[in-house]
C-alpha cells in the first residue's frame, strides 16, 4: 500500500507553538542528523533521524500516541517519516509547515548547540565544488566536464523525487552524525512521558 506522505496535514509554527505552550503539547519528533539537531532544535522534542525512525518505525509506533508533530528542516524529511509512519500504521501525524526553519523565523523558542551547517547548505557546497573542478578541469581533460553534468542531472531529480542521495550520503559523514541516537533511550523518554 502506497501512502502519499505530501498529503499529512501541516501545522504553522505559531498553532504548535500554542499547543506546546498549554503544558502537554503533541509529541514533537525531530528526523534531522543529531548533528543538526545538536544545532538547534524546539525544546521537548526527540531526536530521531530519519533513517532510525526508518528502522525503528514499529516499535516507536508503540510508544507514540495519535499526536504527533514531525520536524525536519523545511519539511521534506519530515513528510518522508510521515510516509514511513503511516505505512507502519499511524494514521494521524503533521508536519511542521516550513519546519525548524519557519519556527526559528517565527520567534519560537529553540535550544541551541554548537553552531554547523545544515545538510542542505553542505549538498550546495559539494555539488558546487565539484560542478566548479570539474568545469575548469574540463579545459584541460576532456570529457572531464560530464561529471558535473552528472551532479546537474543528481540534483534535478533530487528535486523532482523530494530526495537527495548527495544528503544522504554527507548525513553518514562523522560531522553530520554526532552522537548516534540511540532508540531505546528514545523510547524510555517516550514512555516516561507518557
């Protein structure tokens, strides 16, 4: 069965704002790198990366209750988790509209860490680096050139599928992992919150 994850409703950063003011606010699940996550996230939420909650995603299931808010950087990851939540058997999820990205913008509180760059702006920077060597080491090797014609055509369809392997890949990086997120302790502090 195929779940069109687009299709979660959304939630404005000011209506969960209103929500995790009023004490016992949905669940928030952040699905960045703990990486990113060490950088800043909304206070309360739970770290679990996307490729955990993946993995995870039945016995995470057991422990989440029908309000749940899914969190990511601009919303992409967060709609793939929702994908990956709903197949699994959760029917009611949202996504942060515009995610940590429009909550930040918005005012909201956030924790934050040790200052990175987001995964986005790394995938800009490789694609770039490379499309720029190999375009300059095309003057010089031919056919040198068709490896940054390959990122082009990498990148045209990360952006027509919703997905990125470049990020997927760089989201391995030590940089990008920090401290592995380590679900049973993710889904202790679930329980307890319970």
């Amino acid at each position: 069965m195929t779940i069109d994850a687009s299709r979660a409703p959304g939630l404005t950063p000011a209506a969960l704002r209103r929500l995790t003011e009023g004490g016992r606010g949905p669940r928030v699940l952040d699905v960045r790198t703990p990486g990113e996550f060490r950088t800043v996230h909304i206070p309360g939420s739970y770290n679990v990366p996307l490729d955990t909650l993946r993995e995870h995603r039945a016995e995470l299931l057991d422990h989440l209750d029908e309000d749940v808010v899914l969190v990511c950087r601009s919303g992409a990851r967060a709609s793939q988790a929702g994908g990956a939540l709903a197949e699994a058997g959760m029917p009611h999820l949202r996504v942060l509209e515009g995610g940590m990205t429009a909550w930040e913008a918005s005012g909201a509180p956030v924790n934050r860490g040790e200052a990175r760059w987001d995964l986005e702006r790394q995938v800009r920077l490789v694609a770039g680096a490379v499309v720029l060597v190999t375009g300059v080491a095309g003057l010089l090797v031919p056919g040198v050139h068709l490896i940054g014609t390959a990122i082009g055509a990498g990148l045209t369809f990360a952006a027509l599928s919703n997905t990125c392997a470049m990020g997927m890949m760089l989201s391995k990086l030590p940089y990008n992992r920090g401290p592995r997120t380590d679900i049973r302790t993710v889904v202790a502090s679930l329980r307890d919150r319970s």
